[in-house]
C-alpha cells in the first residue's frame, strides 16, 4: 500500500502530466496551422510520451493498491507568438514539471517508502532528458531564427522523430 499522502500526490502529478499531453498536443496544432509538420510531429511524439507518463503513474497506485482520482485538466493556450516563444515555453514546463517530480521524490523520502522511491528514480532521469531535448531545441532555433531556409532543413529533420515506448523494467 502507498500513504494517502504519496497516493494524492501521485494523482496530482498524473493530472499534471495529463495536461503536459495536452499542451504539446495544442502546440502540434499550432504547429500544423503554421505547416511546420516536422516541429508538429516533434510535438506529437512530446504529446504520447506525457501519455505514457501519465498512464505509468496511474498503473503504478493501482499496483500498490491506492485509488485512482482523476482530476480536471486544465485548457491550454492555443495561440502562440513564434516557435522560439514554444519553445522556451516547452523549456519552462519542463523545468516547472522537473520540481513537481523532485516534490514527489521527498515525499516518498519522507514517507520512508523504499519502492516509490525506486520507480520515481525513473521520472527523475527522464526529466533530465526531457529538459536537455527542449533546451536542445530552442539553443539551435534561436541561432537558425534568421535564416528561414535552415528552419525549413530544421523542420523537415523533425518529421523522423517517432514515440517508442521504454521497455519495462
Ligand atoms: Fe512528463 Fe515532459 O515530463
């Protein structure tokens, strides 16, 4: 069994994670209208990895035999000022989500649990690369900005990325 604290805490950051799906799903969008389809799909590859995420987390409390409460996801924005400013905006989540995850690890430190804090050691290096890949992103974009032929190159390169699942460990 988790705590009712670690339980609560683990449904929030499922919301949260939700909403991160949702986010990158509206920047794809954003992306399509704009006919930026590598940087759509780089999105959309974002979108079903929070997915998986979130759906990690929500197998994990069931397996511990907690409750599952799913909880409202919030709109995203749906209107953005450049791709430099999503990515900064990408960078910003991240780095907001990184905290969310450090939280959640102190408080299976605090509620001595062994086994949360083993399957949370995931979450904490995924977010390592999570924020490298976007800070990664918007350092090449703000160099190529001016040069919309390398933004072009740029976009098409994205339209390999492509979701594969980690496999389970
Ligand atoms: Fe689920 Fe992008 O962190």
């Amino acid at each position: 069994m988790i705590t009712k604290k670690l339980e609560k805490e683990m449904n929030d950051q499922i919301n949260r994670e939700f909403y991160s799906a949702y986010l990158y799903l509206s920047m794809s969008a954003w992306f399509k209208e704009q006919n930026f389809d590598g940087f759509a799909n780089w999105m959309n590859v974002q979108y079903q990895e929070e997915s998986f995420h979130a759906m990690k987390l929500f197998e994990y409390v069931v397996e511990r035999g907690g409750k599952i409460v799913l909880q409202q996801i919030d709109q995203p924005d749906n209107e953005f000022e450049s791709v430099t400013k999503i990515f900064e905006l990408t960078l910003e989540h991240e780095r907001f989500i990184t905290g969310c995850i450090n939280n959640l690890m102190n408080v299976a430190i605090e509620e001595k649990d062994h086994a949360a804090k083993s399957f949370l050691q995931w979450y904490i290096d995924e977010q390592v690369e999570e924020e490298a890949n976007a800070d990664k992103l918007l350092q090449t974009i703000k160099m190529v900005k001016a040069n919309p032929h390398t933004l072009y190159m740029m976009d098409k390169e994205l339209t390999t990325r492509s979701f594969t699942p980690p496999a389970p460990v």
